[in-house]
C-alpha cells in the first residue's frame, strides 16, 4: 500500500492531518519527507509553460513521482 498523507510535525511526532484508518494502531511504516510547495515559485513560471503540461506536473506532484526529462 502507497499513500501520501499530509502531516504537521510537532513535539517530535509526525501528526496525520487526515485518518490513516487502513493503518492498524501501532504499524510501522516508512515516511518519505518533502517540504511543501514553494507557491511563490510557481507563481513566477506561472503561464511559461502550456495548459497540458501544467497539468502533467500537477499529476505528478500529487501522485509524488519524480519526472525525468524535459517538459
């Protein structure tokens, strides 16, 4: 199983901000951290690139896959 699920680290402890409910109480499980979106910098390449690609990188960060190549 593979979900993202957002979270707010706090005293130490990663905090879900949705229910985890397919998790049973007490699982281990293997957390891949990533820094939110710098919206500012989005907000500069916002129009430099076309409406499919666009959409291709929003598929991709909401899925949190790396992407090889160029757009």
């Amino acid at each position: 199983m593979s979900r993202n699920v957002e979270a707010i680290y706090e005293g130490g402890v990663f905090r879900p901000l949705t229910a985890v409910s397919e998790v049973p109480e007490g699982t281990r499980v293997l957390l891949t951290v990533r820094k939110p979106l710098d919206k500012d910098a989005l907000r500069k390449v916002a129009g430099s690139v076309s409406a499919e690609d666009a959409e291709e990188m929003m598929r991709a960060i909401r899925e949190g896959r790396r992407v090889e190549g160029d757009w």
